[in-house]
C-alpha cells in the first residue's frame, strides 16, 4: 500500500473513531484526521509487532482496517485524557 492509500485509510479511520467514542473529542475536524492518520501509524506498528500482520500489504483488508481504527482509538482516548480536561480559571 503506498502512503496516498495509507493517509486515506489514517483519515477515514479518524473518522470512524470519532464516531466510535461518545462524548466531545478535543480539536475539530482537522485534528481528527491527523489523530487519525497518526492512529493509522500505530495501529500499523501494533499489528505488524504483536501479531505479526502486514497491515501495509493491501488496502482493502479486513486486517489493515481493523488496526487503523483501534490504533485511531487509542490516539484519540490518549488526547482526550491530555487535553480534554483542561479546565479555565
């Protein structure tokens, strides 16, 4: 998969996440597709280190999709946890 496919698949991730995970995300739709892309990354290096899955290998996988998703999760909870919270005095 070359890397104009694997932003597609990082930012249609951000998207699908955000709409997985209830409550207000932190930043706005351009956040979203780089939490997103950079899910994608993760869930890529998860599922190529943990099970050995070459999620780079086609686009239209199952595998590659499943990954980009909870790696777009797992970003997204960790920005939430860093500045959804912040409150103004």
């Amino acid at each position: 998969m070359g890397w104009i496919a694997f932003l597609v698949l990082g930012l249609i991730a951000g998207v699908i996440a955000r709409i997985i995970l209830p409550g207000k995300q932190p930043g706005g739709f351009w956040v979203t597709l780089l939490l997103g892309v950079l899910g994608a990354l993760l869930g890529g290096w998860l599922g190529g280190a943990i099970f050995g899955i070459d999620v780079t290998a086609e686009f239209w996988s199952w595998e590659s999709w499943l990954f980009s998703v909870i790696g777009a999760i797992i970003v997204i909870l960790i920005a939430q946890a860093i500045f959804g919270r912040r409150k103004t005095a």
